[in-house]
C-alpha cells in the first residue's frame, strides 16, 4: 500500500496537522474560559447585514471622489445574560463543529485508505460519510446560525423582530459545501464500483 500512502500526501498530512491545531486551539479556548471567569463574561455582539446605510456614514467616513461608504449597524449588549450567550454561541458554534468532525472523517478517510487501499469498500464508504456530512450538515448548520443571528437581533434592536423573513436574509446558503457534497457521494459510487471490478479481476486471476 506504499503507492497508495504516495499519492494521499501531502494532503494526508495537511489534515492531520490542520486537526490536530483545531482541537487544540479549541480545548485550550475552553480551559482558559473556565480558568478565567467561565463564560458571563463574553461579549455578544451581532451585525445586522439587512440594514446597509451610506447616508450617515459618508459625513464620518468620507470617501474618495468617485467613491462610496456604507455602514452596517452592530448591536452590543452591555450585559449579556445566558440566553444572550446562548443565542451568541449558536451563531457560530454549528460551523465549527462541521469543520472539526468534517476534517475528523476525512482524516479517518485518508488514513484508512493509506493503510487498507484506495480503490477499497472501505474508502468508498468513508467517501460516502463524508460526502452525507457536508451535503445534510452545511445547510442546517447555516439555518441554526441565521436563526440565532435573527434571534439575537431581535433581542438588541428595537426595530427588528424573529420571523422567517428575518432569519431568511441572514441566511447564506452553503452552495459549495452542497456541491461538494454531492461530488463526494459520486466519487464514492465510482470508487464502489472499481473496488468491485477490482476484487473481480482478482477472483480470476
């Protein structure tokens, strides 16, 4: 399996790294809220993106001749209470969460078929995990953080409130993540099907 260990680098080894600094960043982000103070600290602040000005901003910010300055309204709570913080956390939280187990099962992936074969069941099922991940896990992922954005808006500006037309302009749709996915889900059929012609060729030899 040397070859197929071959042709897995350098990515192989820019995602276990990649990892590895996640999850440490994100352990040592966690030990160090807990040491100082837990979390009531924390400053919530949300960006309202719906809301894009240029009259008032020109007069502090002005441009360049030819030019033009909008602003984008950010709301802060001077002292945020724990469904604050809740609704801070979920908007950023779901993206997270997808990015470090998304490289955790293509790190699995590579790994396995460093060890087992590339053209293998296994990696076509690793494939297929990963390609579900991203096509199921990026949009909802999306939808919670545009809720929570929506949510905590509404609850620091006084002319905005929670309704789907809210959450809806917050809302990216993840189309890359999406295609990606799908793209996985593809490569994973044909890399089913080329272990099955292998496994033939092997039968009749």
């Amino acid at each position: 399996m040397s070859e197929d260990r071959k042709m897995l680098e350098p990515m192989a080894t820019v995602v276990s790294v990649v990892l590895r600094i996640l999850l440490a960043l994100a352990a040592a982000g966690l030990v160090f809220r807990t040491v100082h103070g837990g979390w009531a600290g924390t400053v919530v602040c949300v960006t309202d993106s719906s809301t894009i000005s240029s009259h008032d901003a020109a007069g502090a910010l002005p441009p360049e001749k030819g030019a033009q300055v909008d602003w984008i309204p950010r709301y802060c709570a001077d002292a945020p209470d724990a469904h604050l913080r809740l609704l801070s956390t979920l908007g950023e939280l779901p993206s997270a969460l997808l990015l470090i187990i998304g490289l955790f099962l293509l790190h699995r992936l590579l790994k396995g078929a460093a060890r087992k074969g590339i053209h293998t069941p296994r990696t076509a099922s690793g494939l297929r995990l990963l390609g579900w991940w991203l096509l199921l896990g990026s949009p909802v992922a999306a939808i919670i953080e545009a809720n929570a954005e929506a949510a905590l808006l509404a609850r620091l500006s006084t002319t905005q409130d929670f309704t789907a037309g809210a959450w809806l302009t917050l809302w990216s749709p993840p189309y890359l993540a999406v295609l990606t996915g799908l793209g996985l889900l593809t490569f994973a059929r044909i890399t089913r099907a080329g272990a099955a012609m292998r496994e033939d060729l092997e039968g009749v030899v």
